[in-house]
C-alpha cells in the first residue's frame, strides 16, 4: 500500500484538507520529504501552464498524483444529478475536462459531493437515474482516458446520498456502472458502517482508494479507530492502493502530515513483519 496526503493548489476553506495555505509547491516538497508516495491534489481551475508546472513538480520529487479533485467545479456549483438538465450537462462536460487533466496527471478521480443530493420532493429513483445517466458518461470517457472514478460514500451530516459501502455498490451494480470503483473513508465509515471491517470485505477488489483519519477526523491515531484491524482487511482483500490522510490538519498541518505518514509506516512495517513470521 502507498501513501499519500490531502493537498490544494490554492488557499482554501474547503476541508478536511491537510496543507490547504495554497503554498503549494513549497508544500509538495514538505511533503516528499516526510516521505509520501503520492497526493490527493484539491485544485482551483488550473491554467495550462500551472497543470504543466504541477506534472513537472512531481514528476521531479517523484510523488505521485493519486487523486484529482476539482474542487472549483462544485463550488462553482456543478453537480451531476442536477435536476435541470441544460446544468447537468454542463457538468458532465466540466467533469469530462478534468478528467483530461487527471489523466496527463496520471491521477483518479473520486465522486463525491459532487454527485449532488437528492432532491427533497423526488424519489430516491429519480435522483438515481439522473445521476446514473451522468456517470456512464462519464466512466466511459474516464474508461478511454485511463483514468479510474471512484464512488465514495460520505457520512449523511454531509450529503443525503450513498451513506454506506454497501448503497454504493448497490447503486453501481444496479446501473451497471461496473468500471466505478469505491473510495472508502474511515471517517465517515466510522459513523456509517456497523463493522468498518465487514464493509472492506464486501468492497473487496472494487475499492479504489482509502482516505484515512481517525473517529475524530485528527490524523490516525489521534482517536480510537482499531488501525491494525483496519489495514489487516484492507490487506486481505489485496488492497494496494493509497492510504491518503485527509484530516484536519491539527495541531498543524505539518503535524497532521508528520503524525501521519509515522503512524502508517509502522502500521504497515509491522504487517509485513507479521506477514513474515
Ligand atoms: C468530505 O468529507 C470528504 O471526505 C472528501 O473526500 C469529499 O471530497
Ligand atoms: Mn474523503
């Protein structure tokens, strides 16, 4: 499993995200050296030539860029279930041009608010369908790109959709949206999930990526999430994507991050250990 940290590319209120000054470059490096594979990167609507700034900026501190979030697309209002469709379509495209930057990233990309709630007077069915409607599109576009998307359930205190592992994968069966992959999130499966562990079993091979903070939402081990148990199942449904710390970043961000990436090593070091004997 790799590691890697929740980032922006400008200064943001939008959260959690660990390094969200917008000193971006000088926390890229922050972050290759505390010893990060990889970043989730939060981005405002890059130019041409700060996209082409960023691949070169981590191509030269070899940190990968593991998930793309455009973030400016939801705030600006873009969702893809939006009930009016000349919107929604608009979104599809916007979704659809960022995606073309995650690909010259090499990166994915999750759904997440950007799915949109549903509607207060329309059936659960309705949304579905407007949504499912959006993400064919737009997995297949992703599909032709080499970029993989990924549903991620979200806690209901902060969208009315997809709660649970199991919503989700409900969901995407249901559409046959079968090339969407799941991001889990320990902080919201921590309020959602019954067992944090039967819900990995049950994403199996489907999960993309993992985003890890403690019940708090502090880095990992700031609260009472059982870690061992948790990478124990993601390792046994053969998990070996990225671990990514989105949580808030206290005391500091360069606590959070350095907390972090100590915290993940010595859990994973000591799998591998426990692997060996
Ligand atoms: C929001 O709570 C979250 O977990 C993010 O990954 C959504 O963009
Ligand atoms: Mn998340």
């Amino acid at each position: 499993m790799k590691t890697g940290i929740t980032l922006s590319t400008f200064p943001t209120q939008f959260g959690p995200i660990v390094f969200s000054d917008g000193d971006f470059y000088e926390n890229l490096r922050i972050v290759k050296d505390l010893g990060y594979d990889g970043v989730d990167l939060f981005t405002h609507k890059l130019s041409r030539p700060e996209e082409e700034r960023t691949i070169a900026t981590l191509e030269a501190l070899d940190l990968q860029a593991a998930l793309l979030l455009p973030i400016w697309l939801t705030e600006g209002g873009s969702f893809l279930s939006d009930p009016d469709a000349v919107r929604r379509v608009a979104a599809v495209d916007r979704y659809k041009s960022q995606i073309e930057v995650a690909a010259r990233m090499g990166a994915n990309m999750p759904i997440g608010y950007s799915r949109g709630n549903q509607q207060e007077d329309e059936s659960e069915q309705a949304y579905q369908d407007r949504l499912a409607e959006s993400l064919k599109e737009i997995s297949e576009f992703a599909d032709s790109q080499g970029v993989s998307i990924f549903l991620e359930p979200i806690n209901r205190y902060e969208i009315n959709t997809f709660h649970r592992a199991e919503q989700a994968l409900d969901f995407l069966d249901k559409y046959q949206l079968d090339s969407i992959r799941i991001l889990l999130d320990m902080f919201h499966m921590n309020i959602e999930e019954s067992s944090l562990e039967a819900a990995i079993e049950r994403c199996g091979a489907r999960i993309g990526q993992v985003h890890i903070s403690d019940s708090n939402r502090l880095a990992p081990g700031g609260g009472h999430l059982d870690y061992d148990s948790i990478i124990e199942a993601l390792a046994d449904v053969g998990f070996d994507g990225f671990l990514s710390i989105e949580a808030l970043p206290k005391p500091s961000a360069l606590q959070c991050a350095g907390d972090g990436i100590e915290f993940l090593k010595n859990k994973l070091k000591s799998l591998e250990l426990a692997a060996e004997n």
